[in-house]
C-alpha cells in the first residue's frame, strides 16, 4: 500500500506520541499485580492487567522490570518485552495500514502473547521440568544414577500425578514418605529419593520455575547400617576355589573388585593400557568418574588381579550390575558362607533386627568396602585410601569400614596398654 509523505510524517507523529510503561497495581502488597500503562496521543490511557504477580521490593523502579533477585526474574522479563513490543507494533501497524485503534483489538493483542505463554507454562510444569532434567544430564549420568532418578520421578507420578512446583510443601513431603515406606523400603533408600528430589527443587529454582523454599527442610536422617566384608583368608579361599561358567566369571570380578577397590563401573578400564610400571612395580591407573567430576586413581597391581587379567588376555568378563547381585550370592553359598548374620535394618522409618546366611547380604558394594576395610586394617592411613579410591570426605570413608567388636577388642588386646608388665600393689 502506497503511503504519501504527509500521511507517513502524520503517523510517525502520532508513535512519537506513544509510551508504554509498566506500574505496580499496589507497593504496600507482599505481591501485587504489574499493569502495562500505555499511552497514545489525547487520548485516555489504557491500563492492562499482565497477571503477573511481584514483590515489590524485587522491582525496579527506573528500568520498570523485575530486580535479578526476584525468582523468575528473566522469563517475568521477557514476558513484560514482549508485552511492550507487541503493544507498540500493534499501533503502529494500526496507523500504517489506517485501520481504526480500538482498545478491544490492544487487548486482544496482548492476550495473545499471554496465551501463548500459559501454553509455554505447561512445559514448565514440575514433572515435565524433572523428565528434561534426566534427559538433559543422561550423558553425565551413571546408568546407576539415572534409573535412580527415574525411580524418584515415578514415585511421584504415582503418588500425584499433577503436582506443581508449589505443590511440594511439608505435606506432600509427609505423604510422600509414607508412599515410600509402604513399597516397603529402607530408610535410608526413602532419604535418597527425598535428595533427588531437593536437587531437582534447588535446580529449578535457580533456573527461575518457582519460588518455593518449603523443600529446602526436607531432613530423612541417615540411619547406620550393618554391613558385612571379606576377610583375606576368605579372598583366598573364593581365589582358589574350582568354579566354571558363569560362577567363575563373577567370583574373578569380585576378586578384582576387592584388591582394586574401584567401583563397579570402573572394572572394565583395568587393563593391559592401564598398567604402568614404575620403579619395579605395577600400577594400575585409569580415569574414574563421580558426580560429574573425573579423577585419576592409582593402584597397585595386585598378584591376583595380575593372574586373573592374564587369564582372559587383558579383557576382563562383562557382567551386568544386577546379575553380579544375583550370582555373587551363588559363589558365596558354594563357597560355605553361609553363618549367620544378625542386622538391624531402617525399614519404611522403623528399626528391625533381621538375620540372614551371609552369602545373602553381599552385593557389588561388598568388595568396594571388603578393600576399604582391609586397608585400614593393615594401619594404612584415612588419606592414602581416599586416594586410592577416589573419595574426597573423611566421613564418607567411615562409612565403608567395618568394624567388628571383637575385631576392635582384639586390637586393643594387643596393643601396649595390655602388653604392660604388672605393677606391685600399693602398700
């Protein structure tokens, strides 16, 4: 359409006289509405509500938009740019195209864009949040540690499938305990599930979906568990025993596992690229990877991983985390572990004592913590292990030593305080 010169310097006049603003409906309000002002001309200005909400302090006067502290604060932003753009255009276009500015044909406009952004919110929902925040971290993540997530997401879904961010309040955490407990599980299992789930609120909030803090007072207490370990005399005696298939392929993994003290994920690095000699003796020295963080760990060449390396050219046997689980408890109930052993497990927040044949209660952590204890056993300091393990907390080292009474009495027994000559009685 042909505009003449009078007529476009007439329309670029009347935008002169164009500004759109934003107020806040109330500043004595802990959350108040922000209206965008807009006025054009003589005539009156029209006042439309965003629906959005703000805390007053957590606005900017000067700048009309939200403060960089106020949760939010980038996506309310955008929102309030968006609604000025399409305001200002919408006249413009209006003059342009001499088609008559009404205040229904503004609203609509800006309605539009609000729609537009309900819609965007649906994406922004908490459990479509939490699934994009698996997805998005699945490359990062330890197979281990994503079905973990997984299994967190989907007790929520079950427990309330249309929970929003500000849904996750002190009842829920309540209530969704008590799901957990009723599976039933264990306490500390319950308290893993709760610190995903406080990882995927903290993220949330940084990245601006809520302003919920109720998450921040989810507190499980992490209870002490018994734990069982190898003895080095029963190490030895799992090495020399006669097994075939699919027995002798886990007890050599496990034997790895234990004189390495790597984890599970980890025994497929060891190999003939990853020993390195120095001085005369052998190390292994592979990449090991927790949290998103990557160390290096350097071991010494055990005489039996050396033996069981050689045995399958360099290239350890691919078992699967569950099945190792399942056929470990095999090789120890050939092997005779079958003693009793007396637990008290957290089970759904509540303490049962539980006894069990030995060879039940060993899994792949067993030998991670069979090598830990052990060590310390031998008088090798808290740091040396850490290093060689990977693992960064005194207090989280702790957790993996077992310390049996009688074993604790015995060092005592031998220490000097009981090695001491007898004194004279006191006259």
């Amino acid at each position: 359409m042909y505009i003449g010169q009078r007529t476009y310097q007439r329309i670029l006049l009347k935008t002169y006289n164009m500004t759109v603003k934003f107020n806040l409906h109330s500043k004595k309000k802990e959350l108040t509405l922000i209206y965008l002002i807009f006025r054009y001309g003589q005539a009156k200005p029209i006042q439309y509500s965003t629906g959005e909400k703000i805390n007053p302090k957590f606005w900017d006067d000067s700048k009309e938009r939200a403060k960089r502290n106020w949760p939010g604060y980038k996506l309310l932003n955008m929102l309030l740019d968006k609604l000025e753009e399409e305001a200002k255009v919408y006249y413009r276009s209006c003059q342009l195209q001499e088609v008559e500015f009404t205040k229904e044909g503004f609203r609509d406009k800006l309605n539009e864009i609000r729609q537009k952004k309900e819609a965007q919110e649906d994406d922004r929902s908490f459990l479509t949040y939490f699934q994009s925040f698996i997805e998005d971290r699945s490359v990062k993540l330890s197979d281990g540690r994503k079905k973990h997530y997984q299994t967190t997401i989907n007790h929520i879904k079950a427990l309330a499938p249309k929970i929003d961010w500000e849904g996750i309040n002190d009842s829920f955490f309540y209530r969704f305990l008590e799901h957990l407990y009723a599976v039933p599980m264990q306490t500390n299992t319950a308290r893993q599930y709760i610190k995903v789930l406080k990882k995927v609120m903290k993220e949330g909030k940084r990245e601006g979906y809520h302003n919920n803090d109720s998450f921040l007072y989810f507190t499980v207490p992490e209870k002490p568990v018994d734990k069982t370990y190898f003895t080095l005399d029963e190490l030895n005696y799992l090495y020399h025993m006669q097994l075939e298939g699919y027995r002798e392929k886990t007890r050599d993994l496990a034997l790895v596992y234990a004189f390495t003290g790597v984890r599970f994920q980890d025994l497929w690095k060891i190999g003939p690229d990853s020993i390195e000699n120095k001085r005369g003796k052998q190390y292994i020295k592979i990449k090991t990877k927790k949290s998103q963080m990557t160390t290096e760990a350097v071991i010494p060449l055990h005489p039996i991983v050396e033996a069981i390396l050689n045995k399958y050219n360099g290239v350890l046997p691919k078992i699967s985390n569950q099945k190792f689980n399942d056929y470990i408890k095999v090789v120890a109930k050939d092997a005779g572990f079958t003693e009793p052993f007396k637990m008290v497990k957290n089970i759904s927040g509540k303490p049962t004592e539980v006894t069990q044949p030995k060879y039940e209660c060993i899994s792949t952590h067993t030998f991670r913590r069979t090598f830990i204890t052990l060590a310390h056993e031998d008088g090798i300091p808290y740091k040396v292990i850490m290093d060689i393990v990977g693992i960064k907390k005194v207090e989280t080292i702790m957790k993996y030593i077992v310390s049996p009474k009688e074993k604790s009495a015995e060092i005592v027994a031998n220490s000097s305080l009981f090695k001491a000559p007898i004194l004279r009685k006191v006259q």
